[in-house]
C-alpha cells in the first residue's frame, strides 16, 4: 500500500514502479532520515501534537530500527518505494498507531529536503577531512626530501628550476582553498526545512525554529516553497568536489609523468601500483590514472544535476528524485580518491639526482642571465633579446650557455652558473627558492590550521 492509496482504486503499474522507486540507492540515508525524523517527533511533542509517552515510544523505536539498518537485519517490504516510506511502514509496525503518528505535520517534501541536507553537511566534512589528510601527506613528502629539487615546467617545457616542496605545496595551496570552499558551501546549506510541509506549510501549530536547533541548522527556512524546492546545495556541493577532482586529476597527470620512465623522478610503493596481464615488467601507477579519470565523473555528476534542476517550475517536483545518485556517486568517489593519493604520495620515493639532472639543464638559467643584465641597467626587453640570441647560439654550435656567457663578458661568475644556483636565485616572496621557503611554511601552517578549526566547527 502507497502512501496516497486512498486517493486511487488501483495500485501503481509496475513499469512506474520500477522508475519510481529509489530505495535501491537511498537507503544510505538511513541514519539521516532517521536524525531528522526523532527530531520532527521531539517537534511535535513540544507543541503538544504528541504526548511524552508518545514521543517516547517513537524514539525508542525508530533507535531500534537504526539499529536493524546497522546490523543488516533490516527487511525491505515490497512497498518500500523509498528509504523514508521504509522508515515509517516500520515504524507503524513495531508502535502502531503511535507510530502512525510520525508524519503529523510533515510531507515526504520537506522530510527529503531535511534528510539530505544533513547527509550533504556530514559528506562535505568528511571529504574536507579526507583533504586535509592529503595535503599532510603532501607535506610529509615535501620535508623528507627537504632538499630535492626538478624543473618546473610551462607548456610541459622545461622552464625553471623549482624545489619539490614547492612544487607539492602549489597542490597544496589549491587543495585548502577547495576545503575553505566546501565550508562555504556547508554553511550556506545549514539551513532547515522541516516545516515546510509539501510546499505550504501547516496549520498545525509546528515549531520550525525548534527542531532546525535540534538539527544543528543555523536557521530554519524563510519561505516554504524555496525549502521543499532548492536544491542548490546539492549543486554547489557537486561544483566544490568537482572542482576538487579536477586539482586531483592534475596531481595525478603529474604523478604519471613522474613515474614514467621518460621522466624517471619518482618511484611509487608495490601496494600503491599494479602490474600486466601480459608484461611481466609493468609497474602501472593506476592509482594516479584512476584520479585523473575519476574527475569526468565527478564533472558529469554536476552537469547532470544543473541541467535536471534549470526546467523546474515552483515548486517540488519529482525530477528531483534525480538529485541523490550523483550526489552519492561524487562523494564516494571523491572519498576514495583522496585516501588512495594520500597512500600513494607516503608511498614514493623521489630520485633526487634524476630530477636534479633535468633542472641544472643550464638553458633553464637563460633568466637569470637576463636579469644580471637588467641589475647592469640594461631595459628587459633588450637584455631578453640579447640572451635568445646567446641561446640560439648554444644551440647551434652545442656550446654550454654558461661558457658562451662568459665568453661574451655577460655579467656573473662561474659559481652563478653552478648546478642549483639558478633554484637559489629565486629569493622574490613566494618564489620556489629555499629563501622563500620558510615564509611559505608558515603561511601553510596557519591556513592549515585554520580550516581544520572550521571544518570542525558546526
């Protein structure tokens, strides 16, 4: 029996069945749903809609099914078109009429509504966890090779000499502004609806203001038609992983590359690679493909939410019935992910003297050749010309830049030219010498610190 059999004198065809149920994917939401739903009790309690032996016996049962849901005892009927109708059938059948009672002032509207904001705000904290967990790793990596050093690249081109602290602390810096992102997006969503009803409200005497503190909300809803309808939550918490996934997918671009054997900077653990069906040599760095490939998902899930969402008139509609599975799908996805690449980064071994051969590639110091002109006075404009021309030069007659400049009377000595001399050069705030380094540190550690404290405030 349906929620709405007395209003039909026939039940529902089992091809609408089949598109209508969605109890196959959000029965995760149990714990959810069931958070909301004692605190809807404790709500009607409170103005007198139920009495304490009442409310008691619905808490006390909806504990014990928690309970079932987490021991797997839980039975699905075959009327169960959602985790929510599976929730108060149950109910109804171990209190009876007490537990008829449950959905007093309240529709499956702003009941869906409620449940999945508190499922969004605990996943948008454990993927800000998830991220600063990585971002350690990131670091951890960053200090034991304290010293290390590659080039960095412009165009996948050699371009300057760069130490590998900062080049990981560049992720780094992304992946906190992707968690200060996803509390913004947590504190916009801590809002309650339950309240709202199916878009009206109720002339039942309901305290919205009440349950939305038992919930931890900041507020409840101001207008009851947007609290049963947006959705914008979900999408703007779809855009904070997407946009997450994709920073992950360049770190796993990076680490790709890495490990190559064209590059041959970086080595990751046996756990964290796969071999061949066929090529007994192959140490595959899937972990990185994965990430990389994860992050069209996760791209995918945000597109097919906003285009859902942008035809919708006032106010619910069942449309957004399609609002879970990609929302489910990015989380775990993201999840995964972050706690595979934290593995992985702990696990590699960067070939310090590899890497460092490919910086002290001396065309990498062609800048500092021009600056030395440009602090003699000369324009930078010229002193860039003047050094392509050197560069050509090199190139033609296979000339170390180094000898030419020195040949031509450019400024300098021959330590300047000294392999890592060009990475010790870059002294400007930020830069990616070691005299910048400690400052940037800092700077971290307090952002850091900083966003672990707000994503565990509530």
């Amino acid at each position: 029996m349906t929620l709405w059999s007395g209003r039909f004198s026939s039940p529902m065809a089992a091809s609408l069945w089949s598109l209508s149920e969605s109890y196959s994917f959000d029965h995760v939401l149990y714990h959810h749903d069931i958070m909301g739903t004692k605190a809807h009790v404790a709500g009607l309690e409170h103005v007198g809609l139920l009495t304490n032996r009442e409310a008691l016996v619905l808490t006390s049962t909806l504990e014990q099914i928690e309970g079932e849901f987490a021991s797997g005892e839980f039975v699905r009927s075959e009327t169960d078109e959602d985790i929510h109708m599976a929730i108060e059938r149950r109910a109804t059948e171990l209190a009876g009429e007490t537990g008829a009672k449950i959905h007093t002032a309240r529709s499956r509207n702003d009941q869906v509504a409620t449940t999945l904001r508190l499922f969004a705000r605990d996943a948008i904290t454990e993927i800000a966890l998830a991220t600063l967990e990585l971002t350690t790793a990131l670091r951890e990596q960053a200090a034991k090779f304290s010293n290390a050093y590659l080039p960095g690249y412009t165009h996948l081109q050699r371009a300057q000499p760069v130490l590998l602290s900062h080049h990981l602390s560049a992720h780094v810096c992304a992946l906190l502004r992707d968690i200060d992102r996803l509390c913004d997006s947590r504190e916009r969503l801590n809002v309650s609806p339950l309240g709202a009803g199916a878009l009206a409200g109720t002339s039942l005497p309901i305290d919205p203001g009440y349950t939305a503190g038992l919930l931890g909300f900041r507020e409840p809803f101001a207008n009851s038609m947007d609290a049963v309808s947006d959705r914008d939550f979900v999408a703007e918490t779809l855009f904070d992983i997407a946009l997450l996934g994709v920073h992950l997918s360049r770190i796993g671009e990076e680490l790709v590359l890495w490990t190559s054997s064209e590059f041959g900077f970086a080595t990751l653990g046996d756990a964290f690679t796969t071999g061949s069906s066929m090529l007994p040599q192959k140490k595959n760095s899937d972990v990185a493909e994965l990430a990389r490939g994860k992050s069209g998902r996760l791209v995918g899930n945000l597109t097919s939410v906003l285009v859902m969402l942008k035809g919708l008139p006032l106010a619910y509609n069942r449309d957004l019935q399609e609002d879970k599975e990609p929302l489910f799908d990015s989380v775990t996805s993201a999840l995964v992910v972050l706690a595979a690449l934290a593995g992985a980064f702990r696990s590699m071994e960067f070939h310090e003297a590899t890497a460092a051969a490919a910086a002290n590639d001396d065309l990498l110091g062609a800048i500092d050749v021009a600056e030395r002109l440009v602090v003699a006075g000369e324009p930078f404009r010229q002193a860039h010309e003047k050094v392509g021309r050197l560069v050509a030069e090199a190139l033609s007659t296979n000339t170390p830049l180094a000898q030419l400049a020195m040949e031509h009377g450019y400024p300098g000595t021959l330590e300047d030219y000294a392999p890592g001399a060009s990475l010790r050069a870059r002294q400007s705030p930020g830069a990616s010498g070691p005299a910048s380094r400690p400052q940037q540190e800092l700077w971290i550690d307090a952002e850091s610190a900083r966003l672990h404290e707000r994503i565990l405030r509530r």
